[in-house]
C-alpha cells in the first residue's frame, strides 16, 4: 500500500488536486478547470489517486465526485511517526 501512495504523490499535479480536495468534494470538471491538461489527463491523475486510496468518488446525478480519504493520510502519518520514535528509542 504504501508503495502505491509514494508513487502516487510523486507527481505535482496531483499533490495539486489533493490539495484542491482540501477545501471539500469537487467534480472532476471542477478539477480539470484548475489545470492546463486535457481531461483524459485529468481523469489518468484521479484514477492513480483512487488506486492508492487517497481519494474516493461518489456519483450524484450525471457527476462524479471527488473527496479525500483521510484515513489513509492518518495511516501514512502514524507510519511516519514510527521513525520518529524509532530514532528517539536509539539514544
């Protein structure tokens, strides 16, 4: 899992549209308006984002749209952590 998630937040743009879902649930049309690329661009970022777990999509009407899922940023913090308290337990 957590090789999926470095490999997807390797790429800027999507670090951009994590950022994007910050603020609250976007469609992809709302996504795409915030970049230069082409849809199918677009849509080739959200899927890598979906593959790790980071976002989730939720179908409304004729739109698809985009939140984030936070439990793996908690998951990937904690792991983080550990080498934190690795390091400490090294003294």
């Amino acid at each position: 899992m957590k090789e999926t998630v470095f490999s997807a937040l390797a790429d800027p743009v999507r670090i951009e549209i994590l950022n994007l879902l910050k603020k609250g649930r976007l469609s992809a049309g709302e996504i795409a308006e915030n970049f230069s690329l082409s849809r199918a661009t677009t849509s080739y970022h959200l899927s890598i984002l979906k593959q790790a777990d980071l976002i989730r999509e939720n179908r409304y009407k004729n739109f698809i749209y985009y939140e984030l899922n936070l439990s793996v940023f908690e998951e990937m913090i904690l792991w983080l952590k550990n080498f934190k308290k690795e390091r400490k337990d090294e003294k």
